[in-house]
C-alpha cells in the first residue's frame, strides 16, 4: 500500500509525488490498489479533532517557538488558559502520567512516559495543517494497517501514536524500526543533512547496498541480477534478527552516489 504525505502544502514540490511513483517503479517496487493521499482525507482527520476536542482533550496554544526555545518539552503554558480552538492557533493534546510500553520486532521493548518525556504534543499546526502525529494514526486506521515497518528515528514518535490510538479507540499496529543510514557525523541520510537523492542509473547496485546495510549478507553475484530476482532474494533470505536492537547504519565508504538519500527529493 502506498500513501503520499502531501499535507505540508507549503513545502509541497510539484511533481514529487509522480517522481516517487516513477522512483518506486524503477526499483521494481509495485504497489496494491490506488495510492493513498493524505490531502484527501482532511475531512477525516478533522472528524477525529472535533471529537477530541469535544471530550475536553485538546487546547489552543499561542506559544511561539521563541516561547518554547529552552523547553525541550512544552511545559503547558496554555493548557489553562481556555483560549478558543480556532484557525491560527496551534491545537495541542492534553497528555498525562502515562507509562506507554510496547514490543518492537526488531529494537525490543521501549517505553516512555508521554506526560513527562513528551508532554502536550501539537495535532493541528498554526498554519491549520494536521501535524503528522494526528494524521498517521487515522491514516493507518482507515487503511486498516496492521504491521508498520519504518525507520528506527521515528521509534519515539511511536509512543506520541500509540497515545492517540488508545484515546481514539483504535487498535495497536505492530511495529518494526529499521535502522537507519547515517554519515561520518552519525546523521541520517536526509534532505536536512544535504544527503543527495537516492541514484536511480543503476538500481540493482544500490539495492545490493541496501542488502549489505541491512547485513543480510547477499552472494556476491546478487548485484549482476535481475531486479526481480534481488527482491525474491531479499524475501525469500530475509533475517530481522541481524539487526536486533540496531538503531543505525553507516556505509564503509561515503562515496557511492547510489546510496544517496535512499528517497527521492520530495516533501512530507
């Protein structure tokens, strides 16, 4: 199943969604149904909002980053102050004491308090965009997801999602978090850390990096095979327990451009 984070209209680049589709087609990586876009399902998530809202769990917040730059969780100057929930406000969720804990199929178990190591986190931004943490979750639900596999620098956000899932009622997908490719500095390969775009001149190359990455420890002669033949690989030999408790990954040599970002220039 494929979805298009496409909500962050401002960053929006025209023409990104169709060089992902046309970048996962290079790779041979086929999707099933239609492609799912969030821009769509706005209606959706504002259903979800009102209803938050009407049991008390939401706030507007007028804080500006200024505000919040020495707070590395927000210390709820609005949450008593009943301003109204209105275009230009900043819609946060009242969190509280709360232990989240969960299996991780690959990082293990992980918990945190989200009152206390995450505090009132925002659903709805000042600009009146669904943040990402509000929208995921209704997204996975109306998609009926059941298994999420994704990086290992999202691990946090998981309890932030599983919060909400539990106030919305919903069930509780399984999650296994990837290690992540990082540089020499230990960041991940991003467009914030001017990490090029993954090379698609020769994806075979680069999905016999990936396989090496991930230590799936591919035969040599994988690299001369049909793309078709390297995913039934990967498949068929796949081994999650090489990666155990692995939160990132460094190539041997930043050279190769066919590492790249590992994701096509675009906007989430």
């Amino acid at each position: 199943m494929l979805r298009i984070d496409d909500l962050d209209t401002p960053r929006n680049i025209s023409g990104a969604a169709d060089d992902i589709l046309r970048c996962l087609q290079r790779f041979g990586l086929q999707w099933d149904g239609e492609v799912y876009y969030q821009s769509r399902h706005v209606d959706a998530y504002q259903r979800e909002l009102t209803g938050l809202a009407r049991h008390d769990l939401l706030y507007a917040c007028r804080c500006s980053r200024k505000d919040l730059a020495e707070h590395a969780v927000y210390p709820g100057y609005c949450r008593d102050l009943g301003l109204p929930l209105e275009p230009g406000t900043t819609w946060r969720l009242k969190t509280r004491d709360r232990l989240i804990a969960f299996e991780d199929a690959i990082q293990g178990h992980f918990e945190q308090n989200v009152g206390l190591e995450h505090g009132d986190f925002v659903v709805r931004r000042k600009d009146d965009i669904v943040a990402y943490q509000c929208a995921v979750v209704v997204d996975d639900y109306l998609q009926g997801i059941s298994h999420v596999v994704r990086g290992a620098d999202l691990l946090e956000s998981t309890i932030k999602q599983r919060y909400l899932q539990t106030l919305l009622g919903y069930p509780q997908p399984h999650y296994r978090h990837l290690p992540v490719i990082v540089d020499a500095q230990g960041q991940k390969l991003s467009k914030q850390t001017l990490a090029t775009p993954v090379d698609e001149r020769n994806p075979r190359q680069t999905l016999f990096l990936l396989l090496q990455l991930l230590r799936q420890d591919p035969p040599s002669g994988l690299n001369e095979a049909t793309l078709a033949d390297q995913l039934e690989w990967a498949i068929v030999h796949w081994q999650p327990n090489r990666l155990s408790g692995l939160r990132a990954v460094q190539p041997e040599t930043q050279e190769s451009p066919n590492l790249g970002g590992i994701q096509p220039q675009t906007t989430r």
